[in-house]
C-alpha cells in the first residue's frame, strides 16, 4: 500500500520511543492505523491531529526531546480474520454466502469443502485460506465421496506448496500423516480423549480400525499399564502408524497389526476388554467380529456410525443391538450415546458405547 503524505506526526530519539507511544496513546492522539517510522537514531509516530496547548504540556512534562513534524507514513496491513473478509470484494455478491465456513487442518494441510458454485473460483479460495491461516502451508479441496474401508477421499491441491506429508500434534501426540493416502480426521480429537480417559489398568483394548493409530497411542501415552492392539488392513497406513507408535514411544503399550480385520480376529479371538470401531460407513458389518475379540465375560464396545434424524441416537441403539444379538451376545447396557459430528443435513456421525455380555 502506497504511504499516506500529510500526516502530524511526533519525532524522538529512539531512546524515548516507548515513553512517547504511551503518552501519546494516553492523550489518544496516536494513530493506530499507520506504522511507526525508524529513520537513523530517530522515531516518527503518527498521530491523528496537531497536539493542543494543554498536549504540548503534557508531552513536555514526559518527553524531554521531540519534535512535532508532518511526514508520509505507511499503513498497517492488518490480518485477514475470515474468507469473507479476504474475497469479500472479490467474489460475486451471489457467491460470498458458498464460502466454507469451516475446515479441516491437520498439521499445516487445510482441507476444504467447495460448493460446486465456487469450483470456477477454487484457486483463489485456496490463495484467500493462506492469507486467514498463516500456519497453512498447503489447500486441499475435497474431490468425491469418502469411499471403502480405508475411508479415503479424492482432494485436489488448489493452493500453497503441495505438500502432504505433515506432522500432526493433538493432546500431547505427535501423528505423523498423509491426508491424500490416509484417513485422518483432526474433528474426533476430543472423542478420542473422552475414549482414552476410560480405558482402566490392565486392560486390554482391540482398536479394530486404526489408521495412522490415534484412537491407540492417545490411550497409550496416558496408560502403561493396558495392551493396546491396534489394526488396519491399508498397506499406506500402515507405515504411518508403526512410525507414529515409535514416535510417541508407546511401543510397549500399542502392537501394531496389518491385515484383514476378520483374518486378525482368529488371533485375537476373547482377548478383548474394550473394542474401538471407529468406522462408521461400515462399521455393522463388522459387530459380529467385535463380539468375537471381546473376552467371553463381556466388555465395552465403541460403536461408531452414520445415523439420520430423526432418533438418529436411538436407530444406531438398536441397530446395534441386533447386530450383537445376531453374534450370539447381548446388549446389556447403553452406558451412553452421543452425537459426534454433523456430517449433512440431518445426519449425524454417532457414537454408542455399549457393555456387551
């Protein structure tokens, strides 16, 4: 921005700086919205207006050297807050309410829902989430459905640098973490909290869908004492996770295994006092396969599913229910249900935490 000629200012010895910015913001007569000028040993500080007599006065009793002088100075470039600030002149009128109102990040990969509307306007939204996110250093935006059990969408790099591969921090965890290869949602860090503040000493816990593994190394940086086994059948992942897990120093705790969820059930048939099913697109498919791990006195089932209003709670309950039911066990108790996340119209990601006997 070009500097703004004819402004009142106030000259001092640099050693007097911070004295003249607080007297001078005290008489209100600094003007904020330009930037201060260094020039050799000296300071010029923009004010709003020529000090009066009784400011004069007041400037002298505080400031034994200074000069009142008219200079140009340049303006303060303050920080862009939200996408409607930053393409709010940009954009059509009629496209500015299809900006997204939220995102997710993981590291420093924004990834972004487009309405189809902004599709001819992509690039310029993803410049625009550079200048809001300061720590963002790539944009993705999201390309297709979440599809199959690795939960993987299409994204495309619509700004920065391109790169994916980052290193992610929740809860005192570091995740190591490729967004374009592998699942990882940063919106389920306060559930993963919630299920690792359960888990009790001795236990052992069956995370049947772990991905990069944050459900199990949150649960095993906070216990020492618990077995965690943790298991994924993507091959891309799977890397990820075993780094994550020494990364996190939890190896003693967390026993990565590759490999189809139900050929890895018949080694790890009864051993479990609590299963994590965080896939939630398909996760009855698989009930049958966590009432097989759960120990043959019961335990406690996380189930996690896609659910519609309305009683989007009570159609997973009983959902699940059935399901158990159908694997020769029983539901005996609803410890609680939650909704997770709103994930469309009406929809919900859900959670059912339910002892199994």
């Amino acid at each position: 921005m070009d500097a703004v000629p004819g402004v009142c200012g106030l000259k001092v010895p640099k050693r007097l700086g911070q004295k003249a910015i607080q007297i001078t913001t005290k008489l209100t007569l600094i003007e904020k919205n330009l930037k201060i000028q260094a020039v050799g040993d000296a300071l010029s500080i923009p004010l709003l207006r020529a000090p009066s007599k009784d400011e004069e006065t007041k400037l002298k009793d505080v400031l034994d050297d200074y000069t009142v002088v008219t200079s140009s100075f340049a303006p303060k470039v303050r920080p862009v807050k939200s996408l409607d600030e930053a393409l709010g002149r940009v954009l059509p009128p009629n496209l500015v309410p299809f900006l997204p109102r939220s995102m997710d990040i993981v590291g420093t990969v924004a990834i972004l829902e487009l309405s189809p509307h902004l599709d001819p306007w992509k690039r310029l939204v993803g410049q625009a989430v550079l200048r809001v996110n300061r720590n963002v250093t790539t944009v993705l935006a999201k390309a297709g459905m979440v599809e199959g059990e690795h939960r993987l969408r299409r994204v495309d790099v619509i700004a920065g640098t391109g790169k994916t591969a980052v290193v992610h921090r929740e809860h005192g965890c570091t995740y190591y973490v490729d967004p374009r290869v592998v699942y990882f949602s940063p919106r389920l860090s306060e559930e993963r909290q919630r299920i690792a503040r359960q888990v009790q000493a001795g236990e052992t816990v069956v995370d049947m869908f772990t991905g990069v593994g944050p459900f199990a190394i949150q649960i095993g940086t906070q216990h020492d004492d618990v077995t965690v086994y943790a298991l994924d059948s993507n091959v891309k992942a799977y890397p990820f996770l075993t780094r994550n897990v020494r990364a996190n120093g939890v190896q003693a705790v967390v026993r990565p295994l590759l490999g189809d969820v139900r050929a890895l059930a018949e080694r790890l048939d009864g051993v479990a006092d609590r299963v994590i099913m965080d896939l939630p697109a398909k996760a009855a498919e698989f009930v049958d396969v966590a009432c097989r791990v759960l120990k043959p006195g019961g335990g406690m089932l996380h189930y996690y599913c896609f659910e519609a209003e309305p009683a989007a709670l009570e159609k997973a309950v009983e959902r699940l229910r059935q399901r158990v039911l159908e694997s020769q066990r029983v539901l005996r108790e609803v410890v609680d249900t939650r909704r997770v996340r709103q994930i469309g119209p009406r929809r919900w990601h859900v959670v059912v935490d339910a002892c199994i006997h």
